[in-house]
C-alpha cells in the first residue's frame, strides 16, 4: 500500500523535479518520504541525477569516438584491399613504361658506341628517345602518385571534383585485368558534366570497389558499362552496369549491410559495399542497385553539384 501512495505523490509531482527524480533512481522514495521537508532532501537528488547524466553524456561521446575511428580503419583496411585485387594490373601499367625505357636506353647505348667508332649518329633520334624516356618516367610516376594518394590516410578534403576524370583514372586501373579476362569496358560520360563539391579520394574508393565486384561478377565475353550523367533536381549520377549473375531479389535489401556476402568463404569480407553505402551517405548523396537475375546489375550514385551542406569557400 505504501508503494502504490509514493507513486500516486509521483504523479502529483511538478514536471522538471519528476524527471530529476526519475533519473536518480532511490532518490524518488526519499523525496516522496520527506512531505513537506522535500527541499532539503531534493537537493542532493538532484546533484546525483545531474552526475549520472553528466557520466552518460561522457560515456556516449567516448562510445561514438571509438565508433569514427573503427569506421576509419574499415575504410582504410578496403582501400588496400582494392589496391592488391588489382596489383597484377597496377605492375602491368608500370613495367610497360619500363620496358619502353629499356629499349630506347639499349638503342641509345648502340647510338653512342656507333658515334664513339666514329660510324655517326643521329642527334635528332638521340634527343627524341631522351624525350621519350622522360615521357615514360612522368607516366610511371603519375601512377605511383595516385595510388599513394588513394592508400594514404587523411582527414576528408572537400575539393572541385571532376567526375569523368575521377571514373576514367579508376577505369583504366582495373581495364588491365578486364582485358585479360576477355571482359568489355564501355564508356558513357556525358560531356561538359558540372563539377561536385566532394571528398576525391573517397569517391575514387567507391568507384574502384563497384568496379571491382562487377568484373568479379562477369564471366569472359561479359561487359561493363560506365556511365555519368545529370539527372533531376540537381544532381549528378556515375553508374557502374554488369552482364553478370545478377543479385537475387531477396538478397537486394541487405546487399550494403555489414558482413553480408554472396561470396564463398575467404573470397570477401562483405564490408566493400557497406563502406560504399556510408561514404556516399556521408557526402550527402545516395547509391542505389538495379538488378535482374541472369541479366546484370547496376549501381548508382548520385552526388549534389556544387556545394555540399556545411562547407565553406
């Protein structure tokens, strides 16, 4: 009976000390128990409500600081996984410039021994093939740059994005490997697209994930299609289209949650597109899929032109 009269005073209680009370636990039979006296008593419930507040407060900031910097080495963690899925193509796009270096320094080496015997030689030729030497070393050095740009851990950097250059430099690092799986890369990028306000490097990230599982996806003869555009109220689309298996329809809803895979065991993590999912979100656009079984699959991203909500410049 006693219970039930402390609850019935809770409700006569004013609003703001309810909740205190509340919040404080046992405090609430001390306040009820004093009547008239309760001034006294309140105050220190009150101080006890407003630590434990204050401890959770604290409590949830150190939880979610634990939650950015995991999601930081996920991504991280997928960047170089995407980079080694491609090293064979990566090795190829260098060791061609290298073996052109070669060559013109061997035809240089026969140009110079010709002049030292005193047969000639051809000044015009020697200074092209130093021309083309310099040319090759550029490219080599083009590539390394972007794949330690891409490796690198950085804090996000809002910047002017061209998106066709951005797909085209991810394309031609995973075209190596589509070749010689005697898979087609067609391009479809519409012309004088609006630049995007966006963090680069991470939307290269993307790009090369879905690029990645499509030509996982597709068999020899298959082909995948790239695709940029604008489309309404603003925005700006890239697509990356396969001819592969397709996505069954009940497996469509959980295809960016974390862990989920199609694939056998040890061929995938399931993080790639639930990383994807969340570095778009983050840079306040959408990624979609479309897919048909036995017909193909198509990813979507959209991202606003111009400038992102709280950036400055």
């Amino acid at each position: 009976m006693k219970i039930v009269e402390n609850f019935m005073a809770l409700r006569r209680a004013w609003f703001p000390y309810l909740i205190a009370l509340l919040i404080a636990g046992l405090g609430v039979l001390l306040w009820i128990k004093a009547g008239p006296e309760f001034g006294l008593i309140s105050l220190p419930v009150l101080c006890c409500a407003f630590l434990l507040t204050r401890k959770l407060v604290l409590q949830l900031a150190k939880a979610n600081e634990q939650k950015l910097s995991l999601d930081r080495q996920l991504i991280q963690s997928q960047k170089l996984a995407a980079i080694g899925e491609l090293s064979s193509g990566i090795a190829h796009e260098i060791n061609n410039p290298l073996a052109i270096i070669g060559q013109e320094v061997e035809w240089m080496k026969h140009q110079a021994k010709d002049a030292g015997t005193g047969g000639g030689g051809n000044l015009a030729e020697f200074l092209d093939s130093l021309m083309e030497i310099g040319k090759q070393v550029d490219r080599c050095r083009e590539i390394t740059h972007k794949l330690l740009d891409f490796a690198r851990k950085r804090e996000p950097l809002i910047q002017t994005t061209d998106i066709n250059k951005l797909v085209e430099d991810m394309v031609r690092l995973v075209e190596r490997e589509a070749v010689k799986r005697k898979i087609k890369i067609d391009r479809d990028y519409q012309p004088d697209l609006p630049v995007v306000q966006t963090d680069a490097p991470q939307l290269r990230q993307v790009v090369l994930n879905l690029l990645i599982n499509a030509n996982a996806a597709i068999d020899a003869g298959g082909c995948i299609t790239v695709a940029t555009r604008v489309v309404d109220n603003g925005y700006v689309e890239l697509s990356v289209s396969d001819t592969g298996c397709g996505i069954p329809e009940e497996n469509r809803d959980k295809i960016f949650d974390p862990f989920f895979t199609t694939k056998p065991p040890g061929k995938g993590t399931g993080l790639g597109l639930s990383i994807c999912h969340g570095i778009i979100t983050k840079l306040d656009g959408r990624i979609t899929v479309a897919s048909e079984v036995g017909k193909g699959t198509t990813f979507a991203v959209r991202l606003p032109v111009g400038r992102r909500k709280g950036t400055t410049g």
